[in-house]
C-alpha cells in the first residue's frame, strides 16, 4: 500500500469532497444497511443481550483497571512457552521489532493477517523502506492494497468499492505482484474471491514470515486469539515459519471464562452472524505444528495516554467490531476517509484523538466534532461504551488545548458573578449598583464589541431600580 492518511485534511474539508462522490454514498448505504440489519436481526435472538452487553463492559474495564498486572501474567505465560515478548513504546518502536525479526530470517517478504494495530503503526511503509514486501491476505485488504487505496471501514476496508471496481483493479493490478487475474474475470463474487485465492495461496506457500495482530490475549494461558472470516488468517499463522504478533495492550483479557462473553458479543455485532468462521488460538510454541519461531510486540502507541483520560478510557474496551460505523448517520454519508484515519467512524472520532492528544494537529482536533451526537453508536456498542460523552467531553478538551491557559472574557465574567452570588453581602451590594447602574450597562452592551457579540444570541434584561430584598425590606419594615 502506498496511500497514506499523513497529511489528510481536517474533517469538513474532507467530508466536503466525499459528500459530492454519489456512488461512495450509494456503495456506503447498500453494504451498511445490508450489515446493520443483520446485526438486528441476530442480535434479536438473544434474550439476555443487554446483560451480555454489560458484562463486556464491566470485564474490560476490570482488565483495564490491572492492566499492568494481567501484562505481566501474559508476557510470563508467553515466554514459558517459548514465545519472545517485545515491548514497543509507539509506532517507531513496533515497526522496528518487526523489520528486525524479518531481516534476522533473511526474508525480503511477509504475509499479514488483517491487522488494525498494524495499519495503525504504518508497518508496510516501514517494511517497505527495507525492501521488505508485505501481503495482505485479507480479500478486502487486498482490494484496498492493489488499488493503491485506503482502507473505508474497520471491517470491510473496501466497503467503498462495488464488485464491477474490484474486477477492475483485479485486472490491471494482479500481474504486478504476481499471479495476474484471469482474462474473462467476471464481477461475479466467487469469481473475485476464487481470483484472489489463487493469487495469495503461492505466497502463503513461500512467505517464511507471518504477521498477525490480536483480538484478544488471555493473560492467564499466554493464548492469542484472531477471529477472520475467510481463513486466510488461519494460513499466515500456521503456514510461515516465523511469526510476529503486533498486539494493542487493551487487548488483554484475564482469563478464559472472560473470552467466553466477547466470542458472543463480537460475530453478532460485526458480521451479524451467531458464532465466527474462523477462531485461532495459539500460545507460544507447539513442538512439529505451526511457526518455529513466536514474537509477541506488546504495542502501547498511546493506549496508556488514553488510559489516564477519566471520562475517555472507556475507548479501550472497543473491540472493533465496526456496529457503531454502520449506524452512524455522518459515517453513512462522507465513508471512513474523511476521518483520516485507519479508525474511522465513531469509534475513530473519539479514540485519535486519545491516542494522539489534541491541541497540535487540526486534523485530529476536528473529529470529536464529527457527530450529530445522536446517539446510535451507544446503543449497538457491544461493550457499552458511550461515544457521545467522550464526544463531548473532548469537545471541551479541544476548546481548552486551543485556549492554551488563557482565560476567556466570558469565563472571568462567570468567575467574578460566582464569587458576587456566593456572599449575601457582596449579593445585596451588587444589587444596589444594578439598580441604580444597570440601565447604562444594558446600552453599553449594544455597542460593538465583546458586550455585543454576547448578547447577539442571549438576553441581557435590564435589571429593576429596586430589588427584591429591598422591596421586602421597604414594604414590611
Ligand atoms: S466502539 Fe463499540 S460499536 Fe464501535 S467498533 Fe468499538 S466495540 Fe464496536
């Protein structure tokens, strides 16, 4: 992939030039409709699915709370067996994990499984400044990838695209990177997915290096989870002899009985299906089965930041099932580019800034106001977590980062009335001023300036020669 997110415009600018693309709309619409329904539809089915929701929130943010714990339990339990544990500060740090392992096998190729922690490190750039090519095995991470692309959607990464554009660049791209598409290739989608099989099975048959993300890590059995779809995953981590994991530390779940609960809540929500088509498990090393060699990156790349956010944090129990992107009306009509971001939608609007901070790029600064905040993405949200607060909330955490310690005038203004109101004395002082002076700062306030600026959308009553306390006084002596 040779696109990138660096350098994106802010969100409106962004938005903008999506909105005027009809056929993005037409694409989004067609697929996030056709998943949400599922998703309704299985979801339905469950009659204890809101405590089931809870109880996702409620373990993740119990991992959470001991993460530093549980990290320790999973690196223990990985290197008894026979795994090498790395530990990776940001981006920089993780990709050069990576190249070195890579490099230390005399490899100049990979095969990945779909990884947002990769993408979100920009591993095949890195990989690709070392001569190092790297496969998506991913059917839409291959669309996304031989067209050049960026990836749309957590899920679907090239949801933007229909079936005739995907023939398209099947056709003119395939022969590049090695076994081309047949000529008569149609845009029937067993044709495209049998085109694609072709193409990735020589290089899952040649690749010496896999590399993976996670879904989960169970810290007590040191066991990595990765849930797919197409079974692609399945043959990068079974096939190569070498594998590296790039795994988030919110990843971690405690113990086994806890992965029990996100196995349910995660299909339903991302696929709209009952149980996953494909669920590995590997922890560490098995002697005559699987890779030789096991590397687990333990990725922060500002998880920790996000952590100490009070209000934000709860960003870190997403398990990136993508329910919130397809309900979202913004989402539905601009597609997952004009967040910037390989976290798009929602979820990205609140957990980029958290991982980035605000205040330095405008890029990152304009997504929390991405949002109608009308609330849809709360309510599918299998582990509960409530966007539009964090929305909110980092909405004021902009205002605040721009106004760089600087109190407003309306602020001041605020401050001194709460110092007035909180004495009675001050109180009735200030009363008496009002009266006798209030007509002139009423006037005042229509000149041009602050005071107008203020009052262009509020009233400023003015206030009676004598207050209610005087009149009480006055009137019953
Ligand atoms: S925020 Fe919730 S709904 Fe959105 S991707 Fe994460 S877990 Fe899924």
């Amino acid at each position: 992939m040779t696109a990138t997110f660096v350098g994106m415009p802010a969100f409106p600018a962004a938005a903008r030039a999506a909105l005027a693309d009809t056929q993005l709309r037409h694409n989004l619409t067609h697929a996030t409709h056709t998943i949400r329904d599922k998703r309704a539809r299985v979801v339905a089915e469950v009659p204890d699915w809101e405590e089931l929701r809870q109880a996702g929130a409620d373990l993740k943010d119990a991992a959470l709370l001991g993460l530093d714990r549980h990290l320790e339990q999973l690196e223990e339990a990985l290197v008894a067996r026979g795994a090498v544990v790395h530990w990776a500060r940001d981006a920089t740090e993780a990709c050069r994990v990576v190249v070195q392992v890579v490099r230390a096998h005399g490899a100049d190729e990979v095969v990945k499984v779909k990884s947002m922690a990769t993408q979100e490190i920009g591993l095949n750039e890195a990989l690709a400044a070392e001569g190092i090519a790297a496969w998506e095995t991913d059917l839409a991470e291959l669309i996304v990838q031989l067209g050049d692309d960026l990836p749309s959607h957590i899920l679907v990464p090239a949801i933007h695209r229909n079936r005739a554009e995907i023939r398209e660049i099947f056709r003119r791209r395939m022969a590049a990177s090695g076994r081309p598409a047949p000529d008569d290739l149609s845009d029937d989608p067993s044709e495209l997915a049998n085109a694609a099989r072709l193409h990735l099975r020589e290089k899952f048959l040649r690749a010496k290096v896999g590399v993976s993300g996670a879904n989960f890590a169970v810290a007590e059995t040191g066991t990595l989870v990765v849930v797919e779809s197409e079974g692609n995953g399945r043959m990068c981590l079974t096939l190569p002899e070498v594998l590296v994991s790039v795994v988030g530390i919110e990843k971690i779940v405690p113990t086994w009985a806890d992965l029990d609960v996100f196995l349910r809540l995660l299909p339903r929500s991302s696929t709209g299906e009952r149980m996953n088509p494909y669920t590995s498990m590997w922890h560490g090393l098995t002697p005559g089965d699987g890779p030789e060699e096991v590397h687990v990156v333990l990725l922060d790349n500002g998880r920790t930041r996000a952590l100490s956010d009070r209000v934000g944090r709860q960003a870190l129990r997403c398990i990136r099932c993508s329910a919130c992107l397809n309900v979202c009306p913004v989402y539905e009509r601009v597609g997952g580019h004009a967040y910037g971001s390989v976290y798009p939608g929602p979820i990205g609007a609140i957990l980029n800034p958290l991982l980035r901070g605000v205040g330095d790029d405008p890029q990152v600064d304009s997504l929390p106001y991405a949002s109608s905040l009308c609330g849809a993405c709360y309510e599918v949200c299998p582990v509960r977590i409530d966007i539009p607060s964090v929305l909110v909330d980092l909405r004021s955490q902009v205002v605040d980062a721009h106004r760089r310690g600087r109190p407003r005038a309306e602020a001041v203004a605020m401050r001194s009335a709460a110092w007035t109101l909180s004495d009675s004395r001050r109180l009735a002082r200030a009363e008496r001023l009002s009266g006798r002076t209030g007509r002139w700062w009423t006037r005042l306030a229509q000149l041009p300036g602050p005071g107008r600026r203020w009052t262009s959308a509020r009233d400023l009553p003015e206030p009676p020669a004598e207050s209610f306390r005087a009149w009480w006084r006055r009137t019953r002596p």
